[in-house]
C-alpha cells in the first residue's frame, strides 16, 4: 500500500482510479480492507483514497493526535493537504461516518457531497450492550484477551448474512483488525460511548448527504437514520435489504451504486 508522514507517523492507505477524490473511512476496529468489495467499482468514476485511520491496520499514530471526533477530522484534513486534495467526497461507515460527519461541520467548504453508512451519531443510537459504561483499566484488560477468534466474531456480528461475504475478505478484516494498537481500541471504544452531535449543528450543515443503513442494522437501529435524516437539511435516505451493519459488504453490488448515483448529481 502507499503511505504518507504524518506528523512522525506512517499513514497508509489503499487507492484506485482518477478524476475527483472520494474519501473512504472506516469504522471502529477496522482499516481500510472494509472497503475491499467496494473499491473497484468505485473507482471507476472517482479516485478513491481508503486510509487506515490512526493506530489502526498499517498505521502509526501522529504526535499530539486526539481521538475524538475533531483531533480525527483535524487528520482528514492533514491527509487532504498532504495527498494535495481539494474539494473531496467522503463516505464514512459507522464510527468512520461520525469522523466524517465531524469534518463536514469543520470544514464544509471542503465537501462536495457526504455520504453516512449506519453512523452512531449519538449515545442513544448504539444498542444497549454498547451504551454499557466502561472505563479504560478495564478496556485495557479487554485488548489483551483478543485474538482472531473474538475478532472474526465482532466482524461477522456486524452481518445479517454473513455467508455471503467471501472467506478471503472476512480473514482479510479479522486479520487487520488484529493490528489496531491499545490506544486506539480503548480511545475509540470510550468515544464512540460519548457521542453526541448537537441537532443545531446538524440543522446548519448544508452539504448534501445520503444516508444509507442495512435494514436489518442490530448495533445501530434504522429508527437512528431516520432521526438524522430529519436533522440534516440537504439529505436523503436509503435502506439496504438484507442487510445489517455493513451494507457495503452484504450488498456491494447496490450499495455501490447508491453511491456512485448520489455522487454522479450536480451540486
């Protein structure tokens, strides 16, 4: 994969294609090989650029980064400036939705379009097993009981039909989740639980946004996008069937071509 300093640290990421930057950003204990039944398709119409966010996959984490939903925005536009970006589009899944979300309010005149993939924009979007309070001491002593096995059963819980993912894939994420550092997993762990993004905030962005949510979305109900839908001005949403928490895995084929659609409209 190629890769970019930044501030001391390795980003790496996954590209393909040419024209107009598309942006890909994971979730939580992930990397960019999320993105893997995607990025071809893609990538016909758009230079798609997939980073592995800090401390996740093949990336180190730069100085004086914060992970919160600003300190992650604060990279997107460190990578934008140091890839040579302009006016980009950004498609984030899930906790990679709210970083992009949190760039779109910070730097809305850098955003063409948006697209959110089952984002728990805030605390109550999460299933109650995810709203459990945790504290890091014990974050900590979770990291270290970790292994493939618990990884591929976090991954295939994000599915409704998981048979339909190709084995290669599945090993691929489970193995890269494995790399994510202890910062990492414990910082995102703890942020994802403090969400919460201000409807006023919402309410005065006005960069276009599709929201797209598998139907059968067990860790981030579908009621949740509806919610957001109704808050940000300029959007629509679009519900996969068949499909829970990573429609872009369960679905490529129309999951692909939402997004491509959304992106292909004039402004």
């Amino acid at each position: 994969m190629p890769r970019i300093s930044l501030r001391g640290a390795e980003i790496f990421y996954r590209q393909r294609g040419k024209s107009r930057p598309l942006l890909l950003v994971h979730g939580w204990n992930a990397s960019g090989a999320i993105w893997s039944l995607n990025l071809r398709e893609l990538a016909a119409e758009r230079r798609v650029i997939a980073p592995d966010l800090p401390g996740h996959g093949h990336s180190s984490i730069p100085s004086d980064f914060r992970f919160t939903p600003h300190g992650f925005a604060d990279f997107l536009e460190g990578l934008r400036k140091g890839l040579f970006l302009g006016e980009m589009d950004l498609l984030g899944h899930s906790m990679g939705g709210c970083v992009c979300l949190a760039y779109a309010l910070r730097h809305p005149q850098r955003v063409r379009r948006l697209v959110l993939v089952d984002v728990p924009w805030r605390n109550r979007s999460l299933s109650a097993p995810a709203r459990l309070p945790l504290h890091a001491p014990i974050l900590r002593f979770l990291f270290r009981l970790r292994g493939p096995r618990l990884n591929r059963f976090l991954f295939l819980r994000s599915l409704c039909h998981p048979e339909v993912v190709p084995e290669d894939i599945v090993e691929e994420n489970v193995r890269e989740a494995g790399l994510i550092t202890p910062d990492a997993f414990v910082s995102t762990t703890l942020m994802i639980r403090r969400l919460d993004f201000r409807p006023h905030e919402l309410a005065s962005l006005a960069v276009p946004a599709l929201l797209i949510w598998g139907e059968m979305d067990r860790a981030v109900r579908p009621a949740e996008g509806r919610r957001l839908r109704e808050l940000l001005p300029r959007s629509r949403i679009a519900f996969v069937p068949e499909a829970a928490h990573s429609p872009q895995l369960e679905r490529p084929e129309i999951f692909n071509r939402l997004v491509l659609d959304f992106l292909e409209k004039e402004d």
